[in-house]
C-alpha cells in the first residue's frame, strides 16, 4: 500500500487484507506547507463507501489533519459480497490492520484518530474497547450502538446467522432519513457505490456489538468525542446517550445535535457538528 506524500492530489489506492482480498483506500493529503497535526482514519458506514466523506476530509485538511478512509469489507470498491461478512469479527480485524499499516507509515508521535459513522463508529469502537493502545483518540458520529430492530427480527436474528449467515436481504435503510439536505438524499439513492444488503452475520454483529460497547462504558480508556442526532430515525440514539452517561467523563465527551438526522456530517446545517469537532481537536491535538 503507498501513502502519498503531503501535497499530491487525493488518490485510491489498495490493501490487501489478511486472507487475499483487496480493501480500497482513499487518502487525502495535506497541502505542500501545512504543518501535521494528526491523521484521521475515516470508517464508513453501512451500505456506503469512504468517498461520500469528500466534504468532511477537506475540513479536516483545512485544520491540519491529513485523511485517510478505505471501503469496508463488502462495500464500496473492495473486495467482498455485498453487504456480506466473512467472519464475525471481519470488519474489526480489518481496522486494526489498517491502523497498523498507518501508523508505520507516519512519523513517530503523530496522532492517529479514528472517526467512524454508523455501524463504522460500532467497529472503531469495538476495535478501542478491545485494544485501547492502538488509537490516540476516537470520534464517534451517529454509532450503531442500539438498533431498531421488531420482534421476528430479533427471532430471526437468534436463527439465521448459524443456519444462513451469507443470506442476503435489504437493509431496510430509508434514505429519506440520512439528512435534511434533498441534495444529500439525491445524491446517495443514484450513487452507483451504495447499496442497500445486509448479511444474517453482519446483522449479527450490528445487534450484539452495539450493547457490548455500551456495556463495557463505564472502563471505557480511550480518549473519545461522541457526535449524535437526537432525532435519529435509522439507528437508536439511546445507545449514545447510554454509553455517555456510564462513561468516564474525563475521557469521554458528547454532544446530541437534537434535530439533526443520521449523517449528522451532511446535514443542512452541519456547522455546529464541525464547530464540536474543531473545538476537541483543537483542545486535544
């Protein structure tokens, strides 16, 4: 895998995860001059891909932070049945390598901030909780920590992962509930590198990760920003406002943008979610 050197222009490139297959990885460089503050490891969430955070990559550059985000196993450009998971513990495995390889290839005492979305913030956290040396710092946006999900659901959910675990459905993800911004809605329902599957194992995995985290709040060790939408329709935001309250204060900071919907990044009015996140960059890096 390359790492372009601040100043070039964004490029795709890709890593080979451990059992063969190719993970696509966008990098935003800083320009020629800026000095590093940090690097910020973008995980996506489900259904989509590491280019729809064009918007949020450039403030970051703008702030010092040099960008790196990479398609998840089953998504996007890389490698993987859509929506599928190989293994239960898939797309956790892939971020810590991914941090790995990252880290080698940045200077000694850079930080390096992990941001997920979604079920993307439910694998960063999961991968802080199970290995909180690995990260400087953490900034969860909208987390999969609590589900929506109805009784045959949980019924099926208790079944279909050791009996199907590849069987595919729809995710049941209403775009019309991701932002106020018809653009942003537009934008994701034509593009050709969203989907809409979802695995039995992958289900899994969103429906017991989420309260394992939560679970596991009150020795939480990881400097962490939590970023959500109080009026959230496609996940719970009382997984949040949970996990915040157990949380040790002095680790864990967050904000509820109360009217805001899911991507709380690409909201009609998202400078109060940059301004929180500016301010606790600011203060920390």
């Amino acid at each position: 895998m390359s790492f372009p050197m601040p100043g070039s222009a964004p490029t795709l490139t890709t890593f080979t995860a451990t059992d063969g297959d190719n993970l696509a990885v966008q990098d935003w460089p800083l320009a020629e001059g800026v000095r590093l503050r940090g690097l910020v490891l973008l995980v996506h969430g489900l259904g989509e891909h590491a280019g729809r955070y064009d918007r949020l990559a450039q403030r970051l550059n703008g702030w010092g932070f040099a960008v790196r985000g990479y398609d998840q196993y089953g998504h996007g450009e890389s490698g993987g049945l859509r929506g599928a998971l190989s293994t239960a513990g898939r797309l956790v495995d892939d971020l810590a390598d991914l941090v790995q390889s990252t880290r080698a290839k940045i200077a000694v005492g850079v930080p390096l901030i992990v941001l997920g979305h979604s079920m993307g913030g439910l694998v960063a956290a999961r991968l802080a909780q199970a290995h909180p040396t690995q990260l400087d710092a953490l900034v969860l946006s909208s987390p999969a920590l609590a589900t929506r999900i109805n009784p045959l659901q949980k019924l099926l959910l208790r079944t279909l992962p050791w009996v199907a675990p590849n069987l595919r459905v729809g995710n049941g993800l209403d775009p019309r509930w991701l932002s106020h911004d018809p653009e942003v809605v537009a934008a994701y329902r034509v593009d050709p590198l969203v989907h809409d599957r979802i695995s039995a194992r992958l289900a899994q995995f969103i429906a017991t990760g989420g309260p394992r985290v939560v679970a596991g709040a009150g020795q939480w060790k990881v400097p962490t920003l939590l970023l959500y939408a109080g009026d959230d329709r496609l996940v719970d935001p009382a997984g949040s406002r949970t996990f915040a309250a157990v949380a040790p204060r002095e680790l864990v900071t967050s904000h509820c943008f109360d009217r805001a919907f899911h991507e709380i990044f690409n909201e009609a009015d998202a400078q109060p979610v940059f301004d929180a996140l500016q301010r606790w960059l600011d203060a920390r890096f």
